[in-house]
C-alpha cells in the first residue's frame, strides 16, 4: 500500500447535525474556541449558547475551521460535543490513529491547501470537496503513533513552558506594584507594606508612596514631549525606518521588519521630531500607554501614533525607571481615569505632559530598574525557549508529516 493517500481515504466528514434540543451535559464549540496555528482548544461554551444548527462531534474527532481559513484553526476533539457549521467535523479512517489524523490537518499542505480553494472575499470558506482530494503522507498505524506521540510530547513541552511563561506574567505584574508603590530600602529590600509600617508612607494623589519619595508630572522631567509626523509619508523599498504604533508592541525592534521612508523625507521630519537613544516612545494612539525605550544608535522617524519623551537630565533621572512607570498600572490607572467614554483610544499630548510619576531618588531608580531587569532576563529566557520549541515542532512537522524524514515505531 502507498504511504500517501487522499486526505478523504484518512479522514470522513462526519454530517451529524442537531437543531433542537441539545444535551446540556455536552459542550460547545465555535471558531472563537480555536487559536491560529494551536494544537488545543483556548475554552468552550455551553450548548444553550449556540440556538442555530450545530455540527455532532465525539471525542477524536478532528476539528477543521473552513470559514477563513487563513486563520489556520485545526485542533483534536478531547471530548463529544457540538460544535459550529463553520467548523469541520472530520473522523479518521479505520486504519489511521485519530491523533495523527489531527497533525495532518495541522500540516502545512492541509493548510495552504484550504487557502487556495477558498471561496469569498470577506468571509472565505473551503470545503471539504475541495479538501479531500489532497494527497497526503500516511504510513503504516505504528509510524503514525510514533510521529504522533513526537509531537504530542513537543506540544506538552510547549504547553509547560507557556504556562510559566503566563505566571511569569502575573508574578511581574505584582513586583512591578511593589517596586512602584514601596520602593527598595537602604538594605535593598522592600520596604515593609504600610499596613505593617505606616511611618514610612505619605498619601499623593497617586495614592501611598514612600516619604522620601516626590511626585512630578512627566513635563517637568522631560525637556521635550512631541509627537511625530501628522501626515503619512511617502513608504519606500529601503531606507530610514518609520515606527508607527505595531512596532513599539514587540520586546525588541526589528528595522527590517518596518516601513522605511527616503533620507530626503527623514530629514526632513526631524525638524518636528528626531529621536535618539536614550529617548522613550509611548504609544498614544490605538493601543495606548505603551512604552518602549530607544536603546539601539540607529537613526529612524515616527509616526503621530507614538510621542517622544526626552528627558531633562538622564544623569538624575533613570530613562528605564521612567519606562517602567509608563507601563505600570500607574499610568493604566490615570489614563483611565482620564477617560469619560470608558476606552481610550487617544492620547493628547497635553495628558501626556500632566501624567504624575513616583520619583525616588536616583540610587533606588537604579535598584528598581536593576531588579525588574533582572526579572524580564528571567521571562525572556523562557520566552526564547518557547520559541525554540515552536520553531523545533514546526521542523518536525514539516519532515514528519511530509515523509520526508522516517522514523520506527521503538522512537520516543
């Protein structure tokens, strides 16, 4: 028998539909359910939510999104269900392990497939005509559990590693609140919280803050606040990078992933706005209250997205604290105080400027930057390890799954 079949000689549309009364101890699936390119469901519903006609699923089954599929939303059913007619209900062959169905439909060519046949402008949708015609690489069931129990032991390693990665996120977010409301004593801990030391607190309009501590709105820090260019410019193959708002959100910047602009048109902007390093981007349209610290020496523009924040005297005042302070809930919390509409999508440059910050003096600046380094040093080592991971199972599926690579049923 060949090793590769049709993808409708693997899997068979399962056609069940239900339009009545579900059985409330099953549960449901939409689209929303799945995340691009994830090998497990992100949550479910409850049947009652879904009062249209739903697609019957059983545990193994494979979940295929026909309705956009550029979105990439495949996933193995862990238990009976229903689910949306936007999704596919695929049932794996006699002779093919459900699991290394489910990879099939997660592979490169089952994708790109759907893509291609595709049908619609908005809202594209493949079909499974279409689809299970599709050769594919199917071995015998022993390689097929072993390519399955590979990446399924990959995907556990990514799950963990997410997970970490999630509680490092909560964890920061709770020493980013101590770091900026209690600050680091003399014998570089935290200063004990004001329930147990009250003495050592005085209230501000920002709430408590160590004595020693001033508050100062951001203009009277900063030498100059400006935003960039108001007009959209001229968007060249190379050049002088142009950051607009999407490039702020990454930990780092990569230029040859942005718009560029020609040398005339950058020099020409910098008359309004020349940032430099040591500088610090915020984010005030869109996604606001991002900042990000320029700390690389290449010469770049702004869009009127992001403003620059230059500050007086960086010798007194850390640019990384300040950085850290912008994107705190300290200034979460007055933007959304600020906000009347209860979504800010906006910032003026004038708020901007009035923004209260927690100042201490420049050698605890130093010790609450210097520990929340510490810290993201921490998350980016698993972040990096993540992405090895992914870019290691996408690897394997593309050898695995193609039959370019073999393996034997005594591989783990």
């Amino acid at each position: 028998m060949s090793d590769y079949r049709k993808l409708g000689d693997v899997s068979f549309a399962v056609k069940d539909k239900i339009n009545g009364i579900k059985d409330a101890n099953l549960k449901y699936i939409g689209l929303e359910h799945l995340d691009s390119s994830s090998s497990y469901l992100n949550g479910y519903a409850e049947p009652s939510v879904s009062i249209s006609t739903n697609s019957v699923f059983k545990s193994g089954d494979t979940i295929f999104g026909k309705l956009r599929p550029n979105l990439r939303k495949s996933v193995l059913a862990p238990f009976d269900g229903y689910c949306s007619t936007d999704l596919l209900v695929l049932r794996s062959a006699d002779d093919v392990v459900p699991e290394y169905a489910a990879r099939v439909f997660q592979s490169e060519s089952v994708f790109r497939c759907a893509e291609e046949t595709a049908v619609g402008t908005k809202m594209p949708r493949t079909s499974w005509a279409q689809l299970r015609q599709l050769k594919v690489f199917c071995p015998e069931q022993a390689e097929q559990k072993t390519i399955a129990n590979i990446l399924d032991t990959l995907d556990t390693q990514i799950r963990q590693t997410e997970a970490i990665i999630a509680k490092l996120q909560q964890v920061k977010q709770g020493l980013l609140h101590d770091l900026l409301t209690r600050g680091i004593d003399a014998n570089g801990q935290l200063r004990p919280p004001r329930d147990q030391a009250p003495e050592l607190y005085k209230e501000s309009p920002l709430g408590w803050i160590p004595r020693e501590w001033e508050l100062h709105e951001l203009q009277s820090l900063s030498s100059k606040i400006v935003d960039g260019t108001h007009f959209t410019p001229t968007y060249t193959d190379s050049g002088v990078p142009f950051l607009r708002v999407t490039n702020v959100q990454s930990r780092t910047i990569d230029p040859t992933k942005t718009k560029y602009i020609s040398k005339a048109e950058h020099s020409f902007l910098t008359a309004r706005c020349a940032p430099q390093k040591g500088d610090i981007l915020l984010s005030k349209n869109g996604t606001v209250g991002i900042a990000k610290l320029v700390d690389w020496d290449w010469e770049f523009s702004i869009f009127v997205s992001l403003a620059m924040i230059r500050l007086v005297d960086p010798e007194k005042t850390n640019p990384s604290y300040v950085t850290s302070v912008l994107n705190s809930n300290v200034l979460k919390l007055q933007i959304q105080n600020r906000s009347k509409q209860g979504t800010v999508i906006n910032l003026h440059l004038e708020e901007i400027r009035e923004f209260l910050m927690p100042v201490p003096g420049r050698d605890e600046q130093d010790q609450i930057t210097a520990a929340i380094r510490k810290f993201e040093q921490k998350l980016f080592s698993e972040e990096k390890t993540l992405g090895k991971l992914k870019k290691q199972k996408s690897g394997l599926m593309d050898d695995l799954l193609t039959g370019r690579v073999r393996v034997n049923s005594g591989a783990c």
